[in-house]
C-alpha cells in the first residue's frame, strides 16, 4: 500500500432526514458530484442519531473499480450536465439498477464508514418515520486534483 504524508481537509456536511422522508438516497456514487478528483479522495460517515446498524448507508464491495457514474439530481433523478474544462475523456456510465437486483451484488454496511467517493453506496432500508441525522468528513491528499464541474441541466 502506497503512503500518503499530506492530507487536506475538504469539508464537513450534515444530512438531516426528518420522519417522514420518504424519498431514499438512490445508488451513486459521490466522486462525480465532486470538484476534486482522484483514487485516494475519501469520506467518512458516521449517524449522528442512535440508528440500527441495518439503516445505515451500504456499499457495493469491489465498486471503486467500476470506474465513473452519471452524477443526477436525487430529487428528479435529471442528470447533471457535466463541463469537462480538462477534458480528460471520462466516460459517465449509468448505475446499474442495484435495487433490482440486490441478490447480485455483494452489499456492505457498517456503523461508521471511511469510503473511497468513487465507491457506490446507497441509503440501507430506513424506515420513513425514523428520523436520522448523519455527518460526513471529506479528505484528499494530493492539492492538485481537480475534476470536471456538473451543473444541473434543464
Ligand atoms: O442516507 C445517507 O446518509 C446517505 C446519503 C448519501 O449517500 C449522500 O448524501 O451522498
């Protein structure tokens, strides 16, 4: 395994799902949605709220060899437009329909989660009357990574 002596702190973000939502996150992964690219860019989750450990995000093993997913918009589930200023020729595929087919693929989950943003994840089976708050910590370790901008299209 390769060292890494440099890492630089990204950013912090809460996600808040009150009772009621019913909308779940759908399969993706994060690197496409964001501006910093590279195979060492890592998040970790961890719920904020007491949940059971089955309600927490699950992942695909082996995903972060898929290589790059179509970011979209969770809401209308529209594809963002992707503005490659680099044009360093990625090819966005669609996720695969996991939900479908659960049985073929091996799917992960633990409480608290260090990930690699190019692996694909999904919310687990929360009930929507259970609230759950959770927190994200981004790092990457090379300050020269940059990555193609999306903006939602219309
Ligand atoms: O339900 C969650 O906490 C997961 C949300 C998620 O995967 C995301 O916001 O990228």
């Amino acid at each position: 395994m390769e060292s890494v002596y440099e890492v630089a702190f990204y950013h912090e973000h809460v996600l808040v799902k009150e009772p009621g939502t019913d909308k779940e996150t759908p399969w993706h992964h994060d690197q496409s949605y964001y501006p910093i690219d590279g195979e060492k860019v890592c998040s970790i989750w961890m719920p904020v709220d007491p949940v059971p450990s089955d309600t927490c995000v699950q992942f695909i093993a082996g995903s972060h060899k898929w290589g790059w997913f179509e970011p979209i918009k969770f809401e209308t589930e529209r594809p963002y437009q992707i503005i490659d200023k680099e044009n360093d020729g990625k090819v966005y595929q669609k996720v695969p329909d996991v939900a479908a087919n659960k049985d073929k693929y091996s799917i992960l989950h633990w409480d608290v989660q260090a990930y690699l943003l190019i692996r694909v994840k999904a919310e687990a089976d929360r009930p929507p009357d259970s609230p759950r708050q959770s927190r994200f910590l981004t790092y990457y370790p090379d300050l020269n990574t940059r990555s193609p901008i999306t903006t939602e299209s219309r």
